[in-house]
C-alpha cells in the first residue's frame, strides 16, 4: 500500500509543526552560553572524527555532503548552500526539497563533485568519514572541514556533530530529547512494547533488514518495538537473498524500495511469495516512503517516520 498524497501533506505538517514549535520554547528559554546565532563572529573550536577544526565564527556558507548532515542543517533553521543528490540528477530529498529552493546541487552521497563545492565558495564543508575520507585533503584546500564519524548508523553522532560545526549543540539537544519523547509517545498509542518488527528495504537483486543502530531501526526501538536478536552487520543490516524472505518475520513489517520504484527491486518477486509471513497474515505488512526511512536521516525525517507508524498503527 502507498503512502498517499494527502497522508505527505499531514506527515510533513506535522513534523514542520513539531520544529517550529521547538524553535519557538527554544528562542524563549534562550539558547545555552555557548551557541551563537548564524553570523556571529566568535571563534571557537569543533572536536570531529578527522581531528580538530578551528572556526573564526559561525560560517554562513556551508556545504554538506551527506543526508544526515541535511537534515539536521534544516533542522536548525539553516539552509546550506550546497547539498548532495539523492541520486545524481533526481534531486535533494523530496520531504526537504521545498527548503532548499536557493541550494545548489553538489553530486551525489558518494561521489561528491569537488569542482562544484569549490566554485561555491564554502567556509565550512560537512561531511562523513566513513564515505569521504579520501577526499578530505582536497576538501580542506576549499574550506575548514568537519566530518562524522558514520552515516545512517548512531545517526544522532551525525546531528550532533553538525550541531557542533555551526555553534548550536545545545538547540540540537533540545530537538533530540523532544523527538525521543514522542517517539516514546508514539510507541504507548500503537502497542508497540513486546510487538516483533522488520524493516525490509528491497534491492535489485536482494533485500535487506534493518537492526537496532540504524535510522529507522532505533527509532522503532525508541517507540518500543523488538527488531530481533540477529547476526547484524557492522552497519546493523543483513543482506538476503529473495528465497530467505521467511527472515522478515515481525509481527509487523515496514518495507520499501529506493525511490519508491518495485519495479527496479526485489519487491513484486518476495512479495508474491511471502502470503505466510506473520505480518502478512495480520495485514500488518506496510509499504512505506524509502526518502524518509532511509534517506531522511535526521530530526525532521525522523518525525515522518513517526507519523507514518502512528498512520499505519493507530
């Protein structure tokens, strides 16, 4: 079953309803002694997976170079000025994309275009070790550098080190506490306490499940659900092929494909199989949106992803 229109409208009300209302007990309670506002020119210091990187103020042209660190730009009411693809030539995620009308593409995740963030004139890149280490030199010829550790996985490790780069580690706090109070919310108003989840994202040619430590993972583990006691990868995933499909084995089950196209996966192949799964048998089996469950890594898609379990659930 596919999101439809009207359930993106409420999603993104929603979670855009949820970030103002924050900012706006934030700007009451004033921000901590060590945050500046976007401009300021007070240096300070940034401790980051690569080192240490010394600001002269908060910089005011920023490129990113992963979704994490988007969402979490956006997330602070900040706008960079260069972002990468979703996948080259289709554009930043579409649950951001209308914030991001003055942001210029940067290639994709992977392969960012050093030409392009040069021409942009950065003062400040942020990106991920774990995807962009062999081009950390050339990026820190352009501009002062900070990276990540990881990307996805501990994804809270991503936010709070974009936080850190742009002098609001305490705002980004505040955002992380509230999102795991309504995830918890969330989690009481569908049962999800001794109820089994799998997170399953079909690929060309196999289909994968998600664990505990990644973005989805831990915020269905946050609301409450048991993702298993399996042999998870280093990234918290397991990689199957289609005839292992008897895996996806929660009492309810999230699935999806990148870009939302079955046609390019596994998913009609499993799909037409797996009629005797436990979640297929509940009906409790539920097509979901791959931007925001595995691109939209970060504060703001983690409130859809909320949304649309407390949709699916409730």
């Amino acid at each position: 079953m596919t999101s439809s229109p009207s359930l993106m409208r409420r999603s993104i009300l929603a979670a855009s309803t949820l970030i103002a209302v924050l900012a706006m007990l934030l700007t009451a309670c004033g921000s901590s002694s060590s945050d500046d506002a976007a401009g300021s020119g007070d240096p300070y210091t940034v401790e980051h997976a690569m080192g240490t990187t010394e600001l002269p103020g908060v910089p005011a042209r920023i490129v990113v170079l992963d979704s994490p660190h988007l969402d979490a730009l956006v997330a602070l009411g900040i706008t960079p000025v260069g972002a990468p693809e979703v996948r080259v030539g289709q554009g930043f995620p579409a649950y951001l994309a209308d914030k991001l009308a003055d942001t210029e593409p940067v290639g994709g995740i992977a392969e960012p275009d050093i030409d392009a963030i040069a021409n942009l004139a950065p003062d400040l890149i942020i990106g991920a070790k774990v995807r962009h280490e062999a081009i950390y030199d050339q990026l820190t010829a352009i501009a002062p550098t900070v990276f990540s550790e990881n990307s996805g996985t501990d994804w809270t490790e991503q936010a709070t080190i974009t936080a850190a780069a742009v002098n609001q580690s305490g705002r980004m706090a505040e955002l992380l506490r509230a999102l795991d109070e309504r995830a918890v919310e969330v989690g009481n108003k569908v049962g999800a306490k001794g109820t089994t989840a799998s997170i399953v994202r079909f690929r060309p040619d196999n289909f994968r499940l998600y664990g505990p430590q990644t973005f989805s993972g831990s915020l269905l583990t946050t609301m409450g659900f048991d993702l298993g006691d399996r042999d998870w990868n280093e990234y918290s995933m397991m990689e199957l092929s289609p005839e292992l499909y008897e895996q996806i084995d929660g009492d309810v089950a999230f699935y999806m494909s990148p870009g939302g196209d079955a046609d390019a996966s596994s998913q009609k192949t499993i799909t037409a199989l797996w009629s005797g799964i436990p979640s297929v048998k509940a009906n409790k089996a539920f097509e979901v949106e791959d931007d925001t469950w595995m691109v939209g890594i970060g504060v703001i898609g983690a409130g859809l992803v909320l949304d649309q379990v407390e949709d699916k659930l409730a």
